[in-house]
C-alpha cells in the first residue's frame, strides 16, 4: 500500500499544483484523511486554498530548517472536511538554500512526515517545477510518483528527464520509489496533435496513463482566484468530473502498489 505521492515534472504549467488541489479535494469529499504538502517556494498551492502566503506567520520553511514541525504548520482547508494543509511561503527558495549545505539533505522532508503519516489515508506533494534539492526531497520522501503531463512534444520530453531524476533518486535515497503513473491535462480532443501524444506516453515509456484525460476549461483558471478548487468551483464541470474520477483511480492504485 502506498500512502504518499510526490505529484512531479521539472516542465511548469502542466497543471502540477491543480492536480493536487483536485485529487486532493476528491479524495477527502470521499471521506478520506488526506494531507497536502506545499513544496514549491511559488505557494500556488497555498494560495489556491484562499491562504495569504505572504501573511503566515508560519510554514513549511519553518519545518525544513528544524524550527516546527509539520503538525505546528499544518492548516486544515476551509469548507474541505478531512483536507490538512503544510503551506508555502517564498521562504522556500531560502530553504533550498539551506539543505544544499546539510548532511542527509534529502531525507528532511521524510522524517518531518513520519509522526502525522498515521493521521492520514493519503499525502500528495505538490513539488516545484524544477530538479533541485526540493524536489529531490518530495521524492525521497514519497513512495509512489504521479506525473501530470500536458500532451504536447515538448511536455513529454520532459518526461524522460524526470524518469533519469528517479532512478537517480531510487539508487542513492528511496529505493522502493517508483511511478505510480501518468495523468494528462489540459487535453483538447480537438487537435491530432494532443491524441497523439496520448496515444504515444504509454508505449514510450511503459507506463500507466490514468483515464480519463483532464479537458482544457477556463473553469481551472477562475478558481485560484476564490480560494476553492474547480471541484467547489464548478463541481459539475466536465474538468471536475474528470479529476474525481481520477482521484478514485489514483487511490485505488495507491492499495494495491
């Protein structure tokens, strides 16, 4: 059984932040315990949820440099029953900074999990859009790995790269790491371009594509703004109905990984 997910691509704007809001969103309005954690120093996850990122007096970055712990920062999501938040503030970025120099760096985020892990059916971590010391620590910290992937050439390029990021991360830091599977976002049915791509993602690198693709909606972009996921937003929209279904299959896989 698999409890934690890093959601993860170095490639920005492929819908990271608002796959974790969603699932995350799903898997609590289906009465699971579930934890998100905000590992990207941009708090777009934070901020997503209504939180001022600029007004905490507290945060993730507190964790990582050893002044709290997870369960002094974590917040419980307004109008989201079962839903914690472990927010983001700009901080983060120094956080990096700070673990480049520590020894056993990439396993701060692990130990900080370990004693609220039994609270919870399920943690997704949302990482930055990068490969640096954050995301190697949402990795190690993770035992399982969904990749949210824009169907385009360049997007799936990017793929690639972050599979040699887990290998290296299997080998030196979490050896029983692996992919749990691929989610494809902001899908237009309309262009041959985007079903081919989809079509191609499995062959290419043998993994699992999570049905059904998420649709492009403008629906996405007018929900950060008020605080609540597109679930809340819009709960009948075609996006919506697209990530229950997907968190429903994500947790399912998750029991049996």
């Amino acid at each position: 059984m698999v409890k934690v997910i890093a959601v993860a691509n170095q490639k920005g704007g492929v819908a990271k932040t608002t796959t974790v809001q969603s699932l995350g969103v799903a898997m609590a309005q289906e009465g699971r315990r579930v934890l998100l954690v905000d590992l990207d120093p941009q708090a777009c996850l934070t901020y997503s949820f209504g939180f001022d990122p600029d007004g905490l007096g507290i945060s993730l970055h507190d964790v990582l440099v050893g002044r709290a712990t997870l369960g002094d920062v974590m917040q419980p999501v307004p109008g989201v029953a079962g839903l914690s938040l472990a927010p983001a503030t700009i901080d983060l970025a120094g956080a990096e900074v700070h673990l480049s120099s520590r020894t056993g760096r990439e396993h701060v985020l692990a130990r900080a999990l370990l004693p609220v892990l039994d609270d919870f059916d399920a943690a997704l971590i949302d990482c930055p859009p990068s490969l640096g010391v954050l995301t190697i620590n949402g990795l190690t910290a993770a035992e399982a790995v969904v990749v949210p992937l824009q169907c385009e050439a360049l997007s799936n390029r990017g793929v690639g790269q972050l599979l040699e990021t887990i290998e290296d991360v299997r080998q030196f830091a979490n050896e029983k790491l692996r992919v749990l599977g691929l989610i494809a976002t902001m899908f237009d049915s309309r262009t041959t371009h985007a079903r081919k791509v989809l079509c191609e993602v499995e062959d290419r690198y043998g993994l699992q594509l999570f049905e059904p693709p998420v649709p492009k909606s403008v629906r996405f972009a007018e929900a950060p703004g008020l605080g609540r996921s597109v679930l809340q937003h819009a709960p009948s929209s075609p996006g919506a109905v697209a990530y229950r279904t997907l968190s429903m299959r994500v947790y399912d896989a998750m029991q049996i990984a």
